[in-house]
C-alpha cells in the first residue's frame, strides 16, 4: 500500500473523517468508471461504489495485498460476481466447457451492436464500449479493468483470482469478439494514435 | 512464436511485463510478421479510442460512506481510541494500589492461612449429631438384636 494511503487509512481510524474524502477521492475515477461498465444505471453504480468502500475499510484487517487500488477492484469484483449471480440464467453462458479450457460464451460469436447504439454513437470508441457490454462477465471485467482502471495482467489476475495467463486469455477472447463484432471499424484502430 | 503467443506479449508489452529478454523476441517477431504488426497498432489505438467514463459518484458519497460504516461498526469498537490507553492505566494503577495493600496487610499472607485454619478448627458441623444418629440406627438394622418399635 502507498505511504500516503496507509497514512489516510490511519488518520481516518483517530477520528479524521477528512481523511477519508481524500482516500475515496483518489481513487474515485478508475473505481467508478469501472463499476460504471457493469451497472444498469448510474444510481447502482454509486451503490456500489460505496459499498466497495465500506467493505474495504471493514475488512481491512483481513488485507494482506499491498496495494490499495487492488484491494479496491477486488471487492468491486466481487459486488459484481454476486450482481451478475442474482440474475443468472439457468444455463449459464460462462459456465466452463468439460475440458475447462473455455466457456460457452467463448463458443458462440458476439453479439453486434445493437442498431439503436449504432445510430446513438457513430464514434469507434461507443461502438467498442457498446459490444463490449456484450461480453461475458469475466472477459468484460478483464477487458475494463486493462483499459479503463490501467491494472497490469498481474494485477487484473490477483482480483480475478484466477492465473496470469487465464487473464490474458479472457482478454484474447473479447479482443477476438470485439474484432468480430465491429468487423471493418476494428481495423480503423490501428490508424488511431494515442 | 505463433499468433496467440505474439498476441499474449503485445498484451504484457503494454502493461510493461515483458522482460528484456522477452521484449527482444517480440521486436523480432514484429519485424518479420505484418499481422503482428497491425495487432500492435490495433491495440494502441483501442486504448486510445475508448471514450472515458465521464459520470461522477454522488457529490455526498464521502458523508455517505461514512455513515454507513458508523452504522455498521460493532459496539466495542465505538469507543474512542484515546479511551483504550486510558483503561488501560487506569486497570494497571488499580492493579499496582491492590497489590500495594494486600503487601502491607498486618500479619501478611502466612498469618491470615494460620487464622483460617484455627477459625476451621472451632467450627463444628450442625448436622454431625444427626448423621451419627442415623449412623446407629443403620447398625441397628444389620445387627441380630431386636429392638422396639419405638426405635424406629
């Protein structure tokens, strides 16, 4: 954990509840934008960001990670596993093939955007944010947590709780529906510089 | 090095997870493949293309994160924090008066074990007369001798 977070984190425990604005406002944006990707409406996206929180600062005796922002995307993940549970179908997409190397969701080619979205947002990067809400929940979260929150595949593995190299495979394979999804426009990428 | 592997190490070429050596194999491979080529700058551009989330939390979620987890705490743990040093010294001063006192008492601690055990001595037991008489009457029944109705 950074100094500064571990000093705010003690300051807010002595009674400093400025302390704690100043934490929540660090990492205020990545949080939310992330959180933001998986919630119906921004009313449940603030929901959870303030449970995120809450649940980070209860169990912070249990943190053992050193690294705050991590901790943070992890509790978010989890808010998000159980959302995403509660409204399961009864048979699931992301449930793993028997030889467990892929799900079903992987199998099936994504769904293109809607046509609504497409007249909505005639820019490339609404489209890609259109299908990629499309995704499965694990390839969607790898994928928002690489481009939206900055986590490294080290990093975006230790929330998913899952291996290095099952994390870049998620990311693979919606890199691979998003291609299929957007089709031509995916190729105009490689004439955008950051 | 086929695509996948390529594809996998433009990922971590952008995360800056590659080790050197690994970073040497991939500018090789972008070198001689086209396809990996357009993959990089396909990537480098989906960053680039992603428009940022521009929705901000609730102007009062400080306040309200706040509440929720006065709301939440379990009751030992509402005491201030400077209370704790402050049980603490008061327990240890009542601790050091306690044994300050019985050190001192007249007699200390080998006169008073003296006391109770003369004090245990003088008293006897109101029910011993009783149990000794059952006791006799117990006898009575095993041994041969008759004896009156009265007696029982």
């Amino acid at each position: 954990m950074a100094a500064e977070d571990a000093t705010c984190l003690a300051a807010y425990r002595r009674g400093d509840a400025e302390a704690l604005g100043r934490l929540v406002d660090k990492y205020r944006r990545p949080l939310f934008a992330f959180l933001s990707r998986f919630a119906a409406h921004p009313g449940e996206a603030d929901e959870w960001f303030q449970e995120t929180w809450v649940r980070a600062i209860q169990h912070m005796n249990l943190f053992r990670q050193k690294n705050l922002p991590g901790w943070l995307f992890r509790i978010a993940h989890n808010l998000i596993v159980d959302h995403a549970r509660r409204r399961k179908p009864d048979c699931s997409l992301d449930a793993p093939l028997p030889d467990g190397t892929a799900t079903l969701a992987d199998m099936v080619p994504a769904d293109r955007p809607t046509p609504a979205a497409e007249t909505a947002g005639r820019d490339l990067g609404r489209l890609i944010a259109a299908a990629a809400a499309n995704l499965p929940v694990e390839q969607r979260e790898v994928f928002w947590l690489r481009m939206d929150a900055g986590l490294s595949f080290r990093e975006i593995a230790r929330v998913q709780r899952c291996s290095i190299n099952t994390a870049l495979a998620r990311m693979q394979y919606a890199l691979g529906k998003l291609r299929a999804a957007l089709g031509p426009a995916y190729r105009e990428l490689q004439d955008l510089r950051p | 090095m086929n695509q996948t592997h390529v594809e996998r190490w433009l990922l971590l070429e952008q995360t800056g997870e590659l080790s050197a050596r690994q970073r040497r194999q991939l500018a090789a491979a972008l070198a001689a493949s086209s396809v990996a080529r357009r993959g990089r700058a396909e990537l480098c551009g989906l960053a680039a293309a992603i428009p940022p989330v521009t929705a901000q939390p609730a102007a009062d979620a400080v306040p309200r994160i706040a509440a929720r987890l006065r709301a939440r705490q379990k009751p030992s743990l509402t005491f201030p924090p400077a209370w704790k040093p402050a049980l603490a010294a008061v327990a240890a001063l009542a601790l050091l008066v306690g044994l300050r006192v019985f050190r001192y008492q007249p007699g200390g601690y080998g006169g008073s074990a003296v006391a109770a055990v003369a004090e245990e001595e003088d008293w006897t037991d109101p029910l011993e007369a009783e149990f000794a008489e059952l006791e006799n009457l117990i006898s009575g029944f095993d041994s041969d001798e008759p004896f009156g109705i009265t007696e029982l």
